[in-house]
C-alpha cells in the first residue's frame, strides 16, 4: 500500500474546533470517494471490495485494502492495512490527530485497532448488519468505560459504498451459478452455438454470463451480459439499462449503447431470448409462445433484483418487454422504446409487419447479415455477419421462424395481457418515457410508433431519426447520449 501525502487543500486544514469541522463535513465525500477508489482494487483483486485511507489535517497519508486472501492474513482488513501504513509515515503508533474513512462499518477487530490508535475520528459508508461494530450488532465507539474516546459517523455515500458490495456479492453468486452449470450437459431437444462462431465480434467484448435454473428455463441455458464500470453518479447508485432485442436480433444489437450508458456510471443489463445469440436454441418451432418468453424475462428480472430499472425495448423487445412493468412497477423508473408495437389481438397489424410476415413465411433461411446490410449500409460487412453468428445452420434457426407468426392476432397467446398492459401504460404509468423512432422502417415505422403513443401516458414528443431504419439501435451513440439527457435531468 501507499503512504504517499496527497493534498486536497491549498494550505493544511485549520485545526481550530470550529473551521476543522466545518471543513471536514466538507471533505468526507472527497474522502469516502478515496477509499471507494481502494475498494475497487480489492475487488479487481478477487477480494472483498473494503477500502480505507487515513487523513490527517487534510492530507491523505495512507490507504488500504481488503487484502486477507493474496496475503494469507485474517487480520488484513482494509482498515488495518490503513493503520498499518500510516503509524509507518508518522513514525508512531498513536494516531490522535488522524481520521479514518472506510467504505463498510468496520469489524470488532478493526474497531478495537482504532480505539488502540486513539484515532480523533472513524466515518464509514454502508453498515455491515451481520459484524458491524459501530453500532450494528455492537458499537465499541460508546463504551464510555474505555480510556479514549472516537467519534463516529456513519453513512456517508452509503449508497454507493453498498452497492459497490452488493455487485461484488451478486456477480460472485452468478460465477459460482455459472460454474457449477459449465457442468450441465445440453438438453437433447436443444442446440447450442459453438463458442467459436463468436470469436472476434466487433465492437462486443463483454463478458458472457448464464442461467439455467430459472423454473421456466428447465435447464436451458440463456445468456445475458451485466454490467457496471466503476463510475459514480452523483451521491446516488446508477440507473439500470434493461436492454431487449428483437428478431432476428440478439444482444449485439445493443454494442453502441452500452459503452455511453457504462462510461455514465449506470448498470445494463441484455439478455439473449432462448432461441437467440449464445441462448441456447430449442429444436422444435412449437417451444416459442409469448408466454414463455415473457415468463422467462420475469423470473431473470427477479433473479438479478433489478432495481431503478429504465426499460429499452424494441420490435419484439417491446411486444414482451412492455409486459414488464405492469409486474413489479417499483422497479422500473423509465422507458426508452424504439421502433415496436403492442400486439392486443383487436388492432389490425401493418400492412409493413404483414408483408414482412409473409417474406419470413415464404423464405425461411432468408440471410439475416444481408438484411442488417440493405437496411443500414453504414455497417460494415463484419458488424452484419455477427448478426448471422448464432444462427450457423437451419437447426438453430426455430425461433426466426417462429417468431412472425406469435405476433398477436385477435386471442393469439399473450393478446389478452398485452390488453390488459395497455391499459397499464395508459392509466398507472408514472415513469418517464423517451420514444426514439427510425423513419425508414417499413415495418414498425412512425404510424404504429404514434399509435403506440398514444397509449403511454406522459409520452413526450418522440426524436425521429430520419436516417435510420427498423434496427434503431445501429445509430446507438446518438441513442444512448440523448437518452442519457434525458433520464439524467428527469429520473
């Protein structure tokens, strides 16, 4: 660890009681934000993400991190690494003039080492319910029998510290899911995409995450990217991107939207639809229904606790997506549709949605990279072909056969809830919405993107892309910033 001084005023802190309050109300964010840094770097290094520094008259004089794993030691909590480093750069054990910031309530040992410091003051970020000593389960800081006191505070940016831990814990659980699943053998009425067909996609090198014992999975495998950069959005957790694609799409779909939604310090999440991208792929035409789809996007919510959720959708992303909500409406706080429709079964579909129904009918192997290429010829010929990645022979193609024919029609699967969601969006909404429609698109363009609305309430006026065609996504950056804007200044 490094004991080097680093300063965060101009002049040492003034000592007087009432200017060195005032101005440590004013660091602690600063502070805390220093030993969130720390804790990062534990977590990168597999440890549990705790970081400490000390700060003494305003200047940073040591650090630390959780680092009881790489050094073999039970005691090497951050916060013991801090004291460790800092009675080095001071030269004595007594650290009367130090304050220590640390991003979890600290440990029965670790209060104990700050006491025995004789800190002057120890601020935490998230309490730690399970072994907090400073007040969770016991608080050593109030044993007035001790022969020196601490002052204690809690609970600065102690959202983000949290969540910080939460992530850590959720992704460790998911590894450990996805590793005892690598086991698995593959269902025998389901295919898989060779790894290899992946290799070298351009513009998508996020890790692959799966599940397969959601209830509704049954053992198929589904696959869905998650993920976070270590940004900070104000003094509050990100929002999380709940991206869905649409057919013959897949997650890849959205590799120019998640970059400017990660680098803002938000959380995205895009899972594969089982039949899709690195899903695995059923066999038969007859396992895709609405129902199960939408079923499968409910339990992966739940399971991943999805909070502060901002839905984007498109085509069939939206036909299912837009079912969400209605569900657990706590934990969506924005919608972001894009080229897409409600499907009620008591409308009658477009005569572009019709024309492309019967096109999927009449040439069922039809060439999924030339149809990304004659509608967006800024793609390149890579970026086109690893649409057609999962899709390697007509095996793996069930469900963009099936997929035209779910679209609802008067009591279709799924026509009587779209019905019911309708009246959702229209009546009990109160999130925020941004509607982004590509002008070009035959199928799903602006007519039936009024139409949709219409029915959602507090719709503001939509940004027409006139360059861009069904796949709205591929003019993702443009996207992604205006969305961010607008979710930033409304969420």
């Amino acid at each position: 660890m490094s004991n080097k001084v680093i300063k965060y005023a101009s002049s040492p802190i003034d000592t007087g009681a009432s200017s060195y309050q005032n101005n440590s109300i004013m660091k602690d964010g600063e502070f805390m934000r220093l030993a969130l840094a720390q804790a990062r770097e534990a977590a990168a290094a597999g440890e549990v993400p705790v970081g400490a520094v000390v700060v003494r008259r305003g200047q940073v004089i040591a650090s630390g991190r959780n680092a009881p794993v790489d050094g073999h030691d039970p005691t090497a909590h951050a916060e013991i690494v801090a004291l460790r480093a800092a009675a080095r750069a001071l030269g004595n054990y007594r650290l009367d003039d130090c304050e220590l910031f640390v991003t979890l309530e600290p440990c029965a040992m670790c209060s104990g080492a700050m006491l025995h410091a004789r800190l002057k003051r120890v601020v935490f970020g998230a309490p730690d319910p399970k072994t907090g000593a400073a007040g969770s389960v016991i608080n050593l800081f109030a044993q007035a029998q001790l022969n020196h006191q601490t002052a204690l505070q809690g609970g600065v940016l102690a959202a983000q510290c949290g969540a910080l831990l939460h992530d850590f814990f959720r992704l460790r659980r998911a590894d450990q899911r996805s590793e005892a699943r690598l086991s698995h053998p593959l269902r025998d009425d389901a295919l898989r995409t060779p790894d290899a067909a992946f290799a070298g996609l351009p513009g998508y090198p996020w890790q692959p995450r799966y599940l397969s014992d959601l209830p509704t999975l049954a053992g198929l495998r589904m696959h869905y990217l998650d993920e976070r950069e270590s940004v900070e959005v104000g003094d509050e957790p990100g929002l999380t991107y709940l991206c869905l694609h649409g057919n013959p799409a897949w997650s890849y779909l959205y590799r120019k939207m998640i970059p400017a939604f990660l680098q803002a310090g938000h959380r995205v999440v895009a899972p594969d639809l089982i039949g899709f991208g690195k899903s695995d792929k059923p066999k038969k035409d007859s396992f895709h229904g609405f129902n199960v789809h939408r079923q499968i996007l409910l339990e992966l919510v739940e399971r991943l606790d999805l909070q502060r959720v901002v839905l984007v959708v498109q085509d069939w992303g939206g036909l299912i997506g837009l079912t969400l909500p209605m569900a657990a409406p706590q934990r969506y706080q924005g919608l972001l549709v894009m080229n897409t429709t409600l499907a009620t079964g008591d409308a009658p579909l477009s005569a572009g949605f019709l024309a492309w129904r019967q096109m999927c009918a009449k040439s069922p192997e039809f060439d999924v990279a030339r149809l990304l290429a004659r509608g967006n010829p800024q793609m390149s010929a890579e970026e086109c072909a690893a649409y057609m990645a999962p899709f390697p022979d007509r095996g793996h193609r069930a469900a963009l056969r099936a997929f035209p024919a779910m679209v609802q029609v008067e009591e279709q699967d799924g026509a009587a809830i779209s019905r019911t969601v309708r009246q959702f969006w229209r009546e009990r909404w109160d999130g925020q919405t941004l509607m982004v429609i590509g002008a070009q698109d035959p199928v799903l363009g602006a007519p039936v993107m009024q139409a949709l609305r219409s029915n959602i309430r507090g719709c503001a006026e939509p940004l027409v892309l006139g360059q861009a065609g069904h796949f709205v996504q591929e003019h993702g950056e443009l996207v992604a910033q205006h969305a961010l804007l607008f979710f930033r200044s409304r969420v």
